[in-house]
C-alpha cells in the first residue's frame, strides 16, 4: 500500500510533483531515474494515440520546407559536428503539436522532478537521420558546466521517440547509473565502437516504440550507435533546466497567442516572468521571490 502523501513544508513542491507522478500511474519512473538516471514511458501512458504521427507528420514537413543551410551545424562536415545527423531547432513556434508536447503532464511531471518546479525550457531540438549514419560518441548534456556536478542535473532530456528504436537503427547508447559519476565523459571513458579504448557492454541500447519517452537526467552519459538501415530515425527534445540556467534557444519571438493558448505555466518555461536580464530600473522584486524556495531545496 502506498505511502499517504502529506503537506509537508520542505517539500511543498515535490508533494505536488510526486502525486501527480503516481494519479499519472508513473512513479515507477522516479525510482528508475533515481536509480539508473533514465526511463522510458510507453505510449499507452503518455499521449493519446495518433500524437506522435502528428509530430512526425509535422517535423517532416518543417525539414522539407527548411533548407539545412538553415542551420548552422548541419552546414558543418559530419567530423565537426557534436552529433551525428540533421538537426531542426524552435519548433514550438513552427507548429503547435510541439508546444502541446512541451506541455504534456507526464513529460512535464517528470521534468520537473529531475530540475525542480521553477525549471525552464532549455531548447525544442529535432534529430533526424535518414539513411545509414555513423556513431555519435557519449557525452553528457550538463554544456558548459564544470565537474563535478552536484548529485542532481542541471536539465534534463526529454525524448519524444517518433520512430523505432532499435539497436540497428541506431538508437541510444546510455550508460546507466553514469548520472553519479558527476562528470563529463573523457577520452578514455569512449567505447571502442565509437573509437575509445573502453568496453562496449559499458551502455546498453534504448529500444523504445513510436511514442515512448526516453527521459534521462543532464548528468547522464549518452551516445548512439550506428545507424545501418535506411528508414528514417526521429526524435524530439524537450530539454528542461534549473531556473538559473541561461537556456540554449530565445523564446522570446514565440508568438502571444500561442503562449495565451497554453497559460500561464507554458509562458513561465518560455521565461515569460524571469527575474534575469534587467537593465538600469532593476529586476523585478515578485519574480525574484517566486524562485525564492530553490535556493533552499532542489525539488522548488
């Protein structure tokens, strides 16, 4: 029988979070991330059926319509890229199935256990391959931030699997339990598929249907196998962060009435209401006070 959860001061938010993590029928996944730092929901309890022909339908309607010269990495020789692939960036103001993903509760629910309450969208990131592709070597999403990490992420990575994910189909390589490590990987840490001197069998494969989600922790070690089929593989990251985090991608040209449309938490994770970025009449005092508490606790 399950534990009542109470009003609890400390934890205010994450008894919040936690509820709505088991009426979601998905606190099995909090003791998975806890435990080896990501999971993977299947559909049948993420969005209704039909939700991810709709972003695919979507995602390759934008890459059709965008030249890859559009974007600065997929202009780059395949060596001077951090990841193997095209990718396709502020989706959620190209079409509105994105914005509805970004909003999803589960996805939500979960991020915000890994990155707190007052977290932020980071970036909206499509990876697409088509056709064969080669590795991209492991690594971990905490850009910028120095070792070591604290014991929780700075972000965390939420995946939208739109296609299968096989182990030929070049899915991801992850290293379970490496969020503890509260490192990036170095040299040595590469396995030898992706060049490195390390074991193989260090990660594992992530297979995962048309609709799961994969979500891991920003501390976790992750890569992708090779690619040898020629369908297309597609997913795409909603990627959250720690309220002080600068994000990656400026939402600030997100139109009004798609933010009015999803309220007042949608235009929160855009950064609608940050305290940051004041000028010479100061920040505003309210916003400061409201991510006041994650000064104090992880789960605020």
């Amino acid at each position: 029988m399950a534990m009542d959860i109470g009003n609890w001061n400390t934890t205010a938010e994450l008894n919040a979070i936690y509820s709505q993590a088991r009426a979601l029928g998905v606190e099995t996944c909090i003791a998975e991330l806890e435990a080896f730092g990501f999971t993977v929901v299947p559909p049948e309890k993420v969005a209704p059926k039909g939700f991810t022909d709709r972003m695919l339908a979507a995602l390759l309607r934008i890459a059709d319509a965008e030249g890859e010269g559009n974007v600065d990495l997929n202009t780059r020789a395949q060596k001077d890229r951090p990841v193997y692939g095209r990718n396709l960036f502020h989706l959620i103001a190209k079409d509105p199935v994105f914005a509805e993903a970004v909003m999803n509760p589960v996805a939500l629910t979960l991020g915000k256990y890994l990155t707190g309450a007052s977290c932020r969208l980071y970036s909206n990131v499509a990876f697409l391959k088509k056709g064969e592709a080669g590795v991209t070597k492991i690594h971990s999403d905490s850009v910028g931030i120095p070792p070591p990490f604290p014991s929780y992420g700075h972000m965390c990575n939420i995946s939208w699997i739109l296609t299968d994910y096989t182990e030929e189909k070049g899915t991801f390589f992850l290293v379970p339990g490496s969020h503890r490590y509260c490192r990036h990987p170095m040299a040595p840490d590469q396995p030898r598929m992706m060049g490195g001197p390390n074991d193989d069998d260090i990660g594992m494969p992530v297979i995962a249907k048309p609709g799961s989600l994969l979500i891991f922790n920003g501390n976790m070690w992750h890569g992708t196998y090779p690619k040898k089929d020629t369908a297309v593989r597609a997913h795409v990251v909603t990627a959250l962060a720690r309220n002080y985090l600068d994000p990656a991608e400026d939402f600030s040209d997100v139109p009004d009435e798609i933010v009015e449309k999803y309220g007042p938490e949608f235009a929160r994770l855009l950064g609608r209401d940050k305290w940051q970025g004041y000028g010479s009449g100061g920040p505003k005092y309210d916003r400061m006070l409201a991510v006041n508490r994650a000064q104090h606790t992880p789960s605020a």
